[in-house]
C-alpha cells in the first residue's frame, strides 16, 4: 500500500517514515488496504516493514494503544460483484449516468465501512476469515433467495455459490447480517420466498433484519430477462399475503424480524405502517421506514417553525411521484398556516428512466427536474432532496446542484428533508 500522508506529531513521523513508501507489513501482517492498517496498527509494539526506493526497510515502534500510528494510506480500489443479476440496475442504464452507476459493487469491505449492500459470491475462504478476524460487523448481504437453482437463474453465476453455508459460517462467529431481497414477481416470490425466509430466520440473532423491495425496472432493458414491476394491484394483493404469513416470521427479542419498503404500501395506497413496525428504523436508508421517520420528525419540528416568513416566499419542493401524495399529506396541513409562505409540491415525472415504473426520488434525473420545473421558475427558491444526489452532490445523470439551478436562473437547495432547516433562513 502506498503512504500518500504521514500525520504530523506522531510515531511515524518521529521514525522517519516518508510520504510514498510502500507499506508493505505490520507484525509480519500484509497490509492490503485501511482497514487492515487500522486493525493491525492498533498493538502497542509495532514492527513495521516499508519499501523504499526498492530496498526494504524494518522500523520498530512503540506506542500507547490509543495513540494514532500517522500513517494514511491510498484508497482501497472497490471490488466488482461477480452477477449478471436479472434485475441488475448497471444493466439498464441509459447513455450519460454517472460512471459509477455502471459498476456492480461486490466488495465486502465497502459494505463493511459504508454500508453497501453485496452478494457474496466472490467472496472464498480468505475473505470470510479476514471478516471473522477483523470482526468486520455488520455487513450488508442481498440475498434475493436462497433456493440454489433459483439463485443461478436470478444472478446468472453459472454455479451453487454455496451462500447458505456462508452465511451460517459468518453468523456462528458472531458476525451480524443485515440481509435484502429485491422481489420479482414470478421469479422469488411464493413458496420460493418463503423458503428463503426461513432459512435467514434460522440464523438469528446473526441475522439481525430482512428487509424485502420490490424490483425496479427501466425503460433500457433491451435484451434483458423478462422481469414484471409491482403494480398497484399485485402490491396490495402481495402486502395482503405478507400480512397473513407475517405471523410465523417471528424472532424473539425483534417486534418486526421481516420487513417491507415503504415503496410497497405507497404503490398499493395502504397506510404506512407506525413506529412499532420499524422498531429502531435501522433499515431506513433502505428505503424501509423513511416516511414514518419523516413524518416523525416533521411532526416534531412543527412547534418550532416559524408562524410567519420574513415577507411574502414562494417555495418548490420537487420529489418524485411515488413519495408525493404521502409527502402532501404530512406536510400541507402545517405548511398552510404559515403566512407569507406560498409553495408548490411537484412530483417530477421520472422521462429518463421509465415514467411509470421508476418513481422513487431517488432517481429522479436533473435533466427531468429542469424541463418539468422551467415553467415554475417564478419562486424565490427551488429544493431538492439529498436523496437526487451521490454522496459527492452528482445526480444520476452526471449533473450538479449548480448545474441546475443555472439552468433555471432561481435558486436551488439541497435539503436534508429538515422543515426547520428550510424555512429558517426565510423567517
């Protein structure tokens, strides 16, 4: 690994380690990335041997144990999941999304430090020991189903990638799972389903959640197995047969063992589910709760808003269309008695990638947001969700929150679905 830092005021910098030295073991440990770094840099006798200028250097350290080595180490380059999944998002992507939407993540460290779900195939001994050893816990594991044939047919790997027998092995060694399955109708569903489900309720408490969302699908699907959105119809008559077989999915210690994503009780008209159903709303950045813990947090808000804005305000909030009537419904009531606030909730309609079975906000398009709001340029500010955006503020389609608001000439803000946080600079 090569040193791209060395933190001033410590160990290695009092011993002489450079910027660009290789790394190359700690306590005769090899280092591959950070989080063997990290793991193994923690002792407080430390032999630590570096490549320099192609010689090969051993350095003797001694330190606290919680004092930092001062190493920094490049980044780790992320592992490709080893599927063909039939419902994979990489494969029906139109031209011009941002490069890494085209990559299928499978990398266990990935979903170790951020959360990332993966699938485990390329995983072998070695990785599943370095999990044991580091306790690399919780991971993020889309298992879809668990039925061998089926999985071959669902991921398109070519053989029994033998993920029971992984997860067992992880689970024994204390290692707890958070698990997924995307549900495509016909394909996972059924008796399929509920074999899989079983089978990951055998593993708890190691198995800490399941957590099932329906497939997505788009337009440029071109060559594609032939896969089947939920509708509105086959969501509610799906949530009426969970809710008959919920009864038998029960763990001890956990009010809810399996759950489902808001998308499907939004697409079914249903209520979505209270507080009790989501128990400590782990699964909430899966799309598993986010409307009950807006709403909670909205609703908490509200004696803190302020009952009037500074002079007359004219405020666009876009979401996408699966989110809006719920999102009308929790917010206008109270947004209404605010005076001097006029504001517009508009559900952008998801062109870019397939109007009627991509819905969710997180999808929605910059190129969408601009021609759908252009006729609504007369505010004083547009807001859009976080959930438009990657974690370094580009939307799908390779766009900044620059880009767009110099396109509409108006103001635009990302918010983090914080009522307070909007209005405050306008009170």
């Amino acid at each position: 690994m090569k040193i791209v830092a060395i933190t001033p005021k410590t160990p290695a910098e009092a011993m002489g380690i450079q910027v660009g030295d290789d790394l190359l073991s700690i306590n005769d440990r090899n280092i591959s990335d950070e989080i063997d770094y990290t793991f193994y840099a923690a002792d407080e006798e430390l032999k630590i041997k570096i490549l320099r200028d192609g010689i090969a250097q051993e350095i003797n350290i001694i330190k606290s144990l919680d004092e930092e080595l001062g190493i920094i180490v490049e980044p780790m380059k992320i592992r490709s999941c080893a599927n063909n999944c039939v419902f994979c998002f990489a494969h029906q992507n139109p031209p011009g999304v941002r490069d890494a939407l085209n990559f299928k993540d499978g990398d266990f460290r990935f979903s170790f430090l951020h959360g990332h779900y993966i699938t485990m195939t390329n995983m072998g001994p070695k990785q599943l020991e370095r999990v044991i050893e580091q306790q690399l816990s919780p991971l993020y594991i889309s298992v879809h189903v668990t039925d061998p044939e089926t999985r071959r047919k669902m991921l398109l790997y070519g053989k029994d990638d033998r993920l029971t027998e992984k997860l067992e092995y992880l689970t024994s060694h204390r290692i707890q799972l958070h698990t997924q399955i995307v549900l495509c109708p016909g394909w996972n569903d059924g008796e399929i389903l509920l074999q899989t489900i079983n089978d990951l309720i055998k593993m708890a408490p190691g198995v800490q959640s399941i957590s099932i969302v329906p497939v997505g699908l788009t337009k440029y699907r071109e060559g594609e197995p032939d896969l089947t959105s939920y509708t509105p119809e086959t969501a509610r008559k799906f949530i009426d047969w969970f809710e008959i077989e919920q009864k038998n999915f029960k763990v001890p210690g956990f009010e809810n063992f399996v759950l489902l994503s808001d998308e499907f009780f939004i697409l079914a008209d249903m209520p979505i589910p209270d507080d009790s159903y989501y128990g400590d709303f782990s699964m909430v950045e899966n799309g598993v709760g986010q409307c009950r813990d807006f709403a909670n947090r909205f609703k908490a808000s509200i004696p803190m808003l302020p009952p009037t804005l500074k002079k007359p305000t004219r405020l666009v909030f876009a979401t996408g269309i699966l989110g809006y009537p719920f999102l009308k419904e929790t917010i206008t009531p109270t947004l209404d008695e605010i005076d001097n606030l006029d504001y517009e909730i508009v559900p952008i309609l998801n062109d870019w990638l397939g109007a009627e079975s991509v819905t969710v906000t997180g999808l929605v398009s910059a190129r969408d947001v601009v021609t759908q709001l252009m006729e609504k340029v007369k505010t004083d500010a547009v807001y859009l969700s976080y959930r438009m955006f990657s974690e370094d503020g580009i939307t799908l389609d390779d766009h900044t929150r620059e880009d767009i608001e110099n396109k509409l000439g108006v103001p635009v803000y990302i918010h983090h679905e914080d009522m307070l946080e909007i209005l405050s600079p306008w009170s």
